[in-house]
C-alpha cells in the first residue's frame, strides 16, 4: 500500500525513473525526500517497487508518447502487483494533467514539478482510492516544504536550484508554458541550504535554473543577481567550487562575466546556448541576440577568464533553415572552440509558435546533425588533448569502473579517472593527466 499504514513498517519501496535534464536529476531527489519521512527506500528497479513515479521531460521527442509505453509496461506489473502505485512526474505531467488519467487507466497520480511536497498527501488519496492530480502553479513557495534532514545522504557535488521557469519564449521551447514565469528564491534560503549541503560534506555545488543567469533573488529589501550570490557562496568555508547552469547570452551581465576573473571557486566553465548562427534563424527562434552578439560575448568572458570552458546547446533544422543558415552555425562552431557541445533536430512542440511553421524535411535534418556532430566532436577532442600534461585540481566524487581506481570532475567539468583509494572522495587532487579520451580524461596522482 501507498499511504505508509501497511506493508511493513519502513520497508516501502519507491522507484523513481528520471527523464531529462540537471533539474529533472535534481528534482527526482526530492520526490525521494519528501517520502523519506513516510518510510519509503530507493528502489533501483520498478520490478520490486511500492511506488513508480516516472519524472518526466517535455523538452524534445515525443515525451509524452515514450511516457505512455512506459506506463504500457507498467500496467504489467502492476497487474501482478495490485497496490503499486504508479504516478507521472515533471513536465509532461504538468503539460498533460488529468487528461493522462482519461489515456491510462494504469495511472494513480499526477504531479507536476511545483507540488512534489505534496506526494506524502497524494498517496494517502490514492490510497482512499482516488487518482489525484496536482499540476498547477501556486503561489506559495514549494521550496519551503522539504524537511532538511529528511533530503538523501549527498555526493561532494550537489546541484541546487536557484531559480525556475523562463519567460524568454524561444519559439521552439515548451518551458515558459510547462515550467511557468521565471521566479527566483531568496537569498537567504540559498545560503541557508548550501551550508547545510557543505555540512554534510558537499564540496561543490551547480546552482540550477532553467535561465540562471537572469536570477534575481530577494535579499532583505533589495535584490542580488547571479554574481552576488556567487559571491555571497564562495563566503562560505568548506565549499570548494561554484558552477551555474543554464544561461542565457542576453542575461550575462558584466558583474558575471567579471565575477569569472576574480572569484577563484568560480569554476571555468559555462554553459552558454547559441541555438544557431544564422541571424535569420536566431530571429525566427525570437532568440532576441545576434550571431555576432554572442561572439562579442564569448570574447569578453574569454578576456575575463581566459581558459574557460565553454558549452552550448544547438538547434538544426529549424523551420525555415536553409543550407546557408546551417554553414552559419558550423562556422560559428568553428569561431568559438566549444569543449562540449548538445545538439538537437527540431522537434515540433504542441502549442509552441514554431511548430506551425513549414518544417525542414527529416532527411536533411538528419545529415545536418551528423555534420554538426561531426564538428562538436573535432572541437571537444581538441579541447581534451589540449589538458594532457597539465596538472589540474581533480573533485574526486566516486570509485572509478576498474578496482582501485577513482573518479571526479576537473574545473572544466571533464571526467578524470586515476589511480587511488576511496577515501580520497570528497577531496580536490591534483592530478596529472596522461591521456585524453573523447568523453573522459586519465591521470595520475600529482605529487
Ligand atoms: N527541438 C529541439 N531541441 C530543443 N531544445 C529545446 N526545445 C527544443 C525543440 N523543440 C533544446 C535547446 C535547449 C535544450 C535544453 O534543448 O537547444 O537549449
Ligand atoms: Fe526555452 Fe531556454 Fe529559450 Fe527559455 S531561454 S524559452 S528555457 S530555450
């Protein structure tokens, strides 16, 4: 049973299955927190579990289909295990919401992401026989219901989230509908939740939001942006390195760019989307930036800090891209080394302005990719060889693949994995890199 009365005392079991991006990661912890308290463990497996809940992400493909086959095996569970209770989470249940329980009988709740507090009271419903669902956005603050000690054990590096929604409306992006305005948290309540993580042993922490960078949280009677409340982190004793992630070009102020020069546990890093390098196309996108927009930008943080490592996210086959428009975005690819790279084919989202457009055949999004990819991929290797021989500062954060091997991230969010004992986790190691792969770096212990 779902409400903590039956089944065990404190043995409930709840799988959570994430979708999606940092937030959804971040997001499926607090589901996991907010049952805690009602005596319910991680599950790795729905096969075993009380409680499913499928977290889900609205962003690309078509999530709402690969949700419903997942539910379609579910169901099969389910049928063998009467009392599992299964439950949609995240963007797609804010997006679809009580219509999910009209297309799948197997479905007991729905939650969007502003009422995961209230899955404790959701599953008692479910469990008087009701099919709750909660996908709205109130106004009261969800952060504040999370019991602090009831949050899960955490690694040296946690994200924690600063601020949601967007209201930049990007024609092909279903945020702005799915997750709402953007709000940000106070202060305060920030500072007060990394001390608690760096009580517990968090060394590094990625502030989170879907456009982190426009953050402006309330701070007594005024209001503090991005950079300040770096600043105000990198105060606190015990935290080590600071990350941000996702920004927006239009929304890196110059207190940000110069709180890269000057504050050291700001890590060199930044996640900056482009979209895509024709002017045309960005415009079409309501992108409000040009390509050269962004390249004056990259300048100026590179000016700031000059090693930083620099990530984007790309768009291909936009509706209306032409051959030209897509040998833009290569050559700004090429104008702006990338260390890392995502990139997409448009996919068409219900109820955004793009997806009325005429569309790009699928053929020529496809090559388009594959050549993009085949770019991004020149540019990360590029990167990743250009670190071997240095000696860089490594968070080591878990045991590595191979016995007696550990790894962590360096300050340019690389993968590095060398030789040493667990009880290293949760240090900063240097360590020597000897050889780069693709997606991580080997090294030994620098001395
Ligand atoms: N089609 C393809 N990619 C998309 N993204 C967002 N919406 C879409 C869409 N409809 C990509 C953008 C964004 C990233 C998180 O996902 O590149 O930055
Ligand atoms: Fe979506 Fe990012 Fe554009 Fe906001 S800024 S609408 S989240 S792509």
């Amino acid at each position: 049973m779902a409400d903590g009365s039956t089944g065990g005392a404190g043995r409930l079991r709840l799988h959570v299955k994430t979708y999606g991006c940092q937030m959804n990661v971040y997001d499926s912890e607090r589901m996991a927190a907010a049952l805690a308290p009602l005596g319910y463990e991680s599950a790795d497996a729905a096969d075993d579990a009380d409680v499913v809940l499928l977290n889900t992400c609205h962003i690309r493909e078509k999530a709402a289909e690969k949700v419903y086959s997942e539910i379609g095996r579910l169901k099969a569970l389910k049928a063998a295990r009467p009392g599992m209770v299964i439950g949609v989470a995240g963007c797609v249940a804010q997006a679809e919401g009580a219509e999910m329980l009209d297309r799948a009988p197997a479905i007991d709740l729905v939650v969007g992401p502003q009422a995961y507090h209230r899955l404790p009271a959701m599953l008692a419903r479910v469990a008087r026989g009701e099919r709750p669902v909660e996908a709205d956005f109130p106004a009261e603050d969800k952060f504040d219901h999370l019991p602090e000690d009831a949050r899960p054990r955490r690694a040296p590096a946690a994200f924690l989230t600063v601020q949601e929604g967007c209201d930049k409306f990007c024609a092909f992006c279903v945020v702005p509908y799915t997750r709402g305005a953007e709000v940000s948290r106070p202060v305060a309540r920030i500072l007060a939740e990394a001390e608690a993580l760096v009580a517990r042993g968090v060394r590094e922490i990625t502030l989170l939001g879907q456009n982190v960078n426009a953050y402006h949280g309330a701070d007594g009677g005024r209001e503090l942006g991005l950079a300040g409340l770096v600043r105000r982190l990198a105060a606190i004793d015990g935290l080590e390195r600071i990350r941000y992630t996702t920004s927006h070009p239009n929304d890196m102020r110059d207190d940000l760019i110069a709180a890269h020069a000057e504050v050291a546990k700001l890590m060199p890093y930044l996640h900056l989307p482009v979209q895509a390098g024709s002017d045309r196309v960005l415009r079409a996108m309501n992108r409000k930036h040009t390509a050269e927009d962004y390249l004056r930008l990259v300048e100026r943080i590179r000016a700031a800090r000059p090693d930083i490592a620099l990530s984007g996210d790309f768009i291909v086959g936009f509706p209306g891209e032409t051959e030209a428009d897509f040998q833009a975005t290569l050559d700004l690819v090429g104008a702006v080394g990338y260390a890392h790279a995502y990139s997409f084919k448009y996919s068409p989202r219900p109820g955004t302005p793009a997806a009325a457009r005429a569309q790009v055949p699928e053929a020529e999004k496809a090559d388009r990719l594959a050549r993009l990819q085949a770019r991004l991929a020149a540019s990360q290797a590029a990167f990743q060889a250009a670190t071997v021989g240095r000696v860089l500062p490594v968070l080591v954060e878990k045991p590595g693949r191979m016995p007696g091997q550990v790894a962590g991230r360096s300050p340019y969010l690389q993968a590095v994995h060398f030789a040493g004992e667990p009880a290293l986790i949760g240090s900063i190691v240097p360590v020597r890199i000897v050889e780069a792969g693709n997606n991580s770096l080997a090294g030994e212990v620098a001395l």
